[in-house]
C-alpha cells in the first residue's frame, strides 16, 4: 500500500486490488455502526422551522461514535433503549441569536461545533430532547461514516514526437504533464484522472502520440465526515466484510 496524504480526516492510499474487492470494501463501509440523532421530542418551538426540519437537521450533525456502544437490536436491552445503546442530548435555548450544535448538552459530542440548527429571534424559545443511537448507512446516509470512492490509476505512455509540440502539457487540466529538457515529464501520475485532455489534442487523422489507459493499481480516497478517523473507516470496513463472509460458510 502506497500512502499519499493521510490525515485524521482524508487518506488516500494506491493499492493493486481487484474491482470487484475493491467495491465490496466500499459497500461494507455503509455497515460501520455510526452514531446519529434518530427521534427528537420537542417541548417547545417557537422558530420558523417546522419540528421535522430541526429534527432532520440535527439527524445529519456529525456525532464522534464511542467505540464501547451497542446497536439497539443488539443491545441487551432487547431493543428498548438503553445508557449502552442511546444517547441523549437536550437543548434549551432562547433568542436572539443562532442556536450551534454546541448548544447541545449530553454525553454525545458534536465533530462541528459550530454547525448551526436554527436561528431565533427575540423572545423565540426552543426546548426538546433528542436521542442519538448507532445506525448503519445502508438504513439512512446520516449514519454513514464519509465518503469512499476509488478509480484506476492512469498509465501514461509519452510518444517520441511528443516534445516538439508540447500541447499536451499545456492541455492537462491538472498540470502533471511538463516539457523539460526536451522530452514530457510525468510529474504526479497519481494526480491523471483520465480526462484524456492530452489526447484530444494530439489526435492526428485518429492516432495520437500520447496515450492514456487505465493501469491494474487502484487509487482510494476515503474522507470522514468525522465520527470515526478516515483510516478507521477502511479497518472497520474490511472487518464488516470479513464477518458478512463469515457468514457464508
Ligand atoms: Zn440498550
């Protein structure tokens, strides 16, 4: 595995694997249990907004997932609710002003803390009560824990007559093609996502000097929305694939 960038929120990393592998991690990465709000109770809303967009709202803020949590259906507590399977958060607030996902109080801790739920005006009150719990994002993209998508790295082969002209480089989007010393350089072929600019404008009665195909290894970037770390997404991804394979036998 060949690491690019990695920090707590993106890594993206360039492996030989299989399409077929590689889409099955993708997958499974919806079946990591991530924490979300699922049920608000209000008690008081004097805002524009009706409950149900606040209630939506606050089901899409980022919650950082405890590791030591249980699904519900899992739970001991056969599904009922418990302190090992929910969380709740309570929010009272009185305008003016923005209300910030800050403003929540309970155990669950917002990624962003300046996330805004709502905005009040003087004398504007907002009460409720909201219960977070572990979901998976097959059941509800709020429960996914970021975004994983994949594509092939790009072989690039440069033609002889490529350095006369020079047009492919000044055609690259991206900028990874240079005229130095005489001859195209390749400066980061990880960075080519096959838009086949260069091509384009070197074609000649159909043939061109250059020529771009997609090559066997495979670039992954996988970028948390911040529940869990970025690498924790790919760990726990592949752990879901392995217990779904379990399965089989
Ligand atoms: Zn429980």
């Amino acid at each position: 595995m060949k690491i690019i960038q990695k920090t707590p929120e993106k890594i993206i990393f360039v492996e030989e694997a299989k399409e077929s592998l590689a889409n099955a991690i993708r997958r499974s990465a919806l079946e990591i249990p991530i924490l979300a709000v699922d049920e608000v109770e209000f008690s008081k809303n004097d805002s524009v907004l009706y409950d149900e967009v606040i209630a939506l709202r606050m089901g899409l803020l980022p919650l950082k997932t405890p590791k030591d949590m249980n699904l519900r259906e899992e739970c001991t507590c056969k599904n009922e609710g418990c302190s090992k399977c929910s969380v709740q958060l309570k929010l009272v607030a009185k305008g003016p002003g923005i209300i910030y996902a800050k403003d929540l109080n309970g155990k669950a801790e917002a990624v962003y803390e300046d996330m805004p739920i709502v905005s009040l005006i003087e004398e504007q009150e907002i009460e409720l009560v909201a219960t977070a719990r572990l979901g998976k994002g097959i059941e509800h993209t709020k429960f996914s824990p970021g975004i994983f998508f994949y594509r092939n790295v790009a072989e690039i082969e440069i033609g002889k007559g490529c350095e006369k002209c020079a047009d492919c480089a000044k055609a690259c989007p991206q900028g990874i093609l240079k005229l130095e010393k005489n001859k195209i350089e390749v400066t980061d072929k990880y960075k080519c996502d096959l838009c086949e600019a260069c091509v384009e404008v070197c074609r000649k009665d159909g043939e061109s000097e250059i020529k771009i195909s997609p090559g066997k290894e495979l670039i992954f970037t996988i970028e948390s929305f911040g529940q869990i770390k970025a690498d924790e997404i790919l760990a726990r991804a592949v752990d879901v694939l392995i217990d779904n394979l379990k399965e089989l036998k």
